[in-house]
C-alpha cells in the first residue's frame, strides 16, 4: 500500500524477481475550490514500468490531481517527485519537458489537418514536416500504432484519432504517460492493441497512469490502484485480488447495487423509424435507409465506433433534422416533419452525446438548463411567463433523485464534474415520464456506481412501459441493457438481433462491418 500513511518505499516488482524503483510520488497534495475540497492530503507512488490505475466516483478528484501533475493546476499545499527530483511544473509544458505525456480523455484535434500537422501543432518545438513525418511513421510503427502522417483527421476512425493523441505523446519520450479513459471510444480489438502498446512501453521503463471506469479492465491490464473517495486516498490494491464489485464498493463506501432487470415485457410498437436516409454533406456520416421498430418495455441497444452515424442518428431521431414523411413515427403519430418541441409534446425526447454546449449550456444554473428542455412537459412556464419555483423544484428533484454532486440548482451546469452534469441531463429527461427515450452514451465518463444507477433508471423507465434506444460505444453496456442490437456501421444499420448469446467478440466485428451488415428495415 502507497498512501499518507504508509511510507513504504514504491517498487515494482517482475516475474524474475527484479525490482523497479519509485519514478513519481505525491505527497500530501490538496486543492480546495469555493465548496469543494477537490483533493485533500493525497499521497500516492508510481514505480518506473508499472501501469497504475486511479479510481474513484465522478467528483472523487482524478481530474484534479492528473491536471496538477500535469501542470495545468497548482495545488494549496504538497509536493511532488519525479525521477527523485521535485516535481512542480508551472504548466504543461513544463511538465512536458520534465517528461510527463497526458492523453485526455476527450480529442484535441482538427478534422481539417493531417496527422503530421496536428501533431506538430501540440509540441513545444516541432521539427521539419518532412523530419517530424518521418519520425511519426517510425514511433507509430515500433509501437503497433501505424499511421500515415499525411492522412486528414477527418477520414480517421475514433481508434485511429486515439493513436495521434497516444503517438504525439509519445514523441516526447516521457517518463510518466497519463491516460484518461483511453477506451471509451475504443472496439474491443482496437483496446486491445492499446494494452499490447501500454505493456511494451512499461516494459521499457514507462510508467503509466491509467484512469478508466471500467474496472475489469483496470484488473485484466493494471498492477495496482489507488482508489479515491471524496478527495482522499482510501487504498491502494492489487486490483487483481479484488472482484469489480469490491473494487467499486472501494470507491463508493458501499456495496454497489446489481441493476435489476426483472419486470419488463414487451407490448406494443411505439416507436418506428423506416427508410431514414439524410443527404450527404462535407462533415459527417449520411444516413442510409435506417429502419427498426422498438415496442412498449423494450431497449434497443445500437453500437457502433465513433463517426459512423450516431449524431445524425440523434438528430434525425430527436427533431434537429427533419426528414420526408412516414420515416419516423411515435405511436402511429407522424412526427417526421416536426422539430425537437413538437415532439417533446408528443413524448418523443432526447439526450445527445455532447453534455456540454449540445445538452446544457454551461453558463446557465441547473435550475436554468432544468427549464430548456422540461418547460412544456414539467409545466414550467405559464402564457409565456416561467414558473422559476416550479423550475427550482425539478432541477431538485433531478439532483436528488440521480445524486448528483453539487451544492445546488444554482450551480452553473459547467462547474460540474462531467459525470454529474452527465447524471444531471440524463435524470432530467427521463422524469419527464418519456414514451419514447433515445440516449447517446448514457454513462460516458461516469464511475461505476452512476453507471449503474443510471442504467437501472433506464430499465425502470421501460418498465413503465417507454420504449428506449440506448446508443452506446460500451459494449459490456448494451449486453447489460438491451433486448436487441443493431451495429451502425457508416451510416447503416445491422438487423436488431436478440442481445441474448451475442459475444463481445461478435459484437465487435459486426461494428467493423462484418457478418453481412445488410440494411435494416422496419423489424416487429
């Protein structure tokens, strides 16, 4: 164990019984925002060539502590090591040049640009095109990462685009790797090439912090985790020796509940979507003659990797985008030509993706981005005039009913954790009691214990009798909660298939476009 308690000596030991000396080490690190004590006495170690996991609840103070070590904060009070010298970069590029990479969990790239061109534009002194290319197809190469340098971002897969990120890292040499859930956006061959390139670099000597919420990944890849509880170290394990449920009680302080999925049973259509076809346009993935039907009690799960259609499935789904007649119909209703409000009347409602800017505003309190999309169904507002007591009390019953982590519906929805802004506008669409509910990833970026709270909340509303399409890269999600899945593959949809005795392995290759991959049309 490694925390404010235990000063044993940070090694990492191998097979042969060589042992790897302690490359970083906090100590007491704190850092207290107005309300929140974001971390408070945080002591941890890493040993050079170890993969080291950081766990916690969303709010737990992960970010934080990777953006100090990263420089982009400055704690209150501790102090950091690395390689034995201290540790306190000013910002990230002098982390950088101390020798610490952090691949974020969202992309910092520009479709528009090459490979060579976006990775010269994040390094601190980047080398001639030609040099850099070079340099880029032989790191890229060595490490089971190929790219081709001169390829625009924008025809990239989400696994490629993790590559740039990963290899532009790379090309700095660090000594300390920081990756932010670096499988979120990932197939299940594609994470496994990452792990086969995260075990050759720690054999090398890296050392690699890991934030990721899935823990059977954190025990299938890790050597240890330190795990977080409000802002404090509370263990560091072998997360080998521990189950995923334990690991997750760890982090909550309880014993995290299993999601029940008892009590559904499927009745009527509800929700039909026929010949769905958009227009091709410069950005973006067209949509081509996508058809299903989900019934009354049922979850339709969609997989697919990121940038094959799932924002314009969304669009055209929730009324940003409007198409001809017929092609999407609420309970016999018509609602193809309508916008998102009219359907929101009709029962038809939507979480996007984007949580920030696309599904809340960040400058706006809870109370505020409560009243966006509740306003007509909640009866937030009278002849025009908004019910601000109304409105105060569902952004309360959102935060309440979905614990989200906040000081109240006054907070501005940016000053959240992105796991609870996440449990904020999921939370706020199903209590408007939906017929029909599409999602885009539901549990993107929360820990384990939301997660499953808000999986749960979805069953429970199918149990209601609302037909739910969940749209989600996390496979072990959709076998958890759908009755049938489809894969979207460049803007096609797969036939729904019955969930039951569907493999991951299966799963992932007919999000490659494998097994047929034949339009669907509308499927009882």
């Amino acid at each position: 164990m490694c925390n404010g308690r235990n000063r044993l000596t940070c090694q990492k030991h191998d097979g042969d019984g060589v042992t790897t000396a302690e490359l970083f080490r906090a100590e007491g690190l704190s850092k207290t925002y107005p309300g929140v004590r974001a971390n408070d006495d945080v002591s941890f170690c890493v040993a050079a060539g170890e993969i080291h996991a950081l766990l916690g609840e969303n709010g737990a103070g992960k970010s934080t502590l990777v953006k100090t070590i990263y420089g982009l904060i400055r704690p209150d009070a501790g102090q950091m090591r690395l390689g034995g010298a201290p540790h306190a970069p000013a910002d990230p590029h002098a982390a950088r040049a101390a020798g610490v990479g952090m691949v974020f969990q969202h992309f910092s790239l520009f479709d528009a640009l090459t490979v060579a061109e976006n990775i010269a534009l994040g390094m601190d002194a980047p080398p001639r095109r030609a040099d850099l290319s070079r340099r880029i197809a032989q790191v890229s190469a060595a490490y089971g990462l190929p790219l081709n340098p001169a390829r625009r971002i924008e025809s990239l897969s989400a696994g490629e685009r993790q590559r740039v990120e990963i290899v532009r890292c790379l090309l700095g040499n660090p000594r300390l790797l920081i990756m932010d859930e670096p499988t979120s956006v990932l197939t299940p061959q594609e994470a496994e090439i990452l792990f086969a390139t995260l075990r050759q670099l720690a054999a090398q000597g890296t050392a690699i912090l890991y934030i990721s919420h899935k823990l059977d990944e954190i025990r299938t890849h890790c050597d240890r985790a330190t795990i977080l509880r409000q802002g404090r170290v509370v263990s560091t394990v072998n997360p080998r020796d521990h189950s995923a449920r334990e690991l997750a009680a760890m982090m909550v302080g309880a014993e995290m509940r299993l999601v029940d999925r008892s009590g559904r049973q499927a009745g009527e259509v509800v929700l039909t979507v026929a010949g769905l076809t958009s227009a091709p346009a410069s950005e973006g993935t067209s949509l081509q003659d996508v058809g299903f039907q989900v019934r009354s009690g049922e979850i339709l799960g969609i997989g697919g990797v990121a940038g094959n259609g799932q924002e314009e499935l969304i669009a055209a789904l929730s009324g940003e985008t409007t198409g001809r007649p017929g092609t999407v119909m609420l309970d016999g209703g018509d609602l193809s030509a309508q916008g998102p409000e009219p359907r929101r009347r009709a029962g038809l409602l939507a979480a996007p993706e984007d949580r920030l800017g696309h599904a809340a505003v960040p400058e706006m309190s809870l109370t505020e981005n409560a009243i966006l999309t509740g306003a007509t169904r909640q009866q937030l507002q009278k002849r025009g005039v908004i019910d601000h007591r109304a409105a105060r009390c569902f952004a309360e019953t959102i935060i309440a009913d979905f614990d989200v982590r906040t000081p109240g519906p006054a907070t501005a929805a940016g000053a959240l954790s992105g796991g609870n802004l996440q449990k904020f506008v999921i939370g706020r669409e199903i209590l408007q009691n939906p017929r029909a509910l599409v999602v885009n990833q539901p549990t993107w970026g929360v820990d384990a214990g939301a997660a499953a709270a808000i999986r749960q909340a979805l069953l429970d509303l199918a149990g209601r009798g609302a037909a739910v399409v969940v749209i989600s890269q996390d496979l072990d999600e959709l076998l958890e909660l759908s009755d049938r899945f489809a894969a979207l593959n460049n803007g096609r949809l797969s036939a729904p298939v019955a969930t039951e005795g569907l493999t991951l392995e299966q799963i992932g290759l007919m999000l490659g476009g494998a097994h047929g991959m034949e339009v669907a049309h509308v499927a009882a």
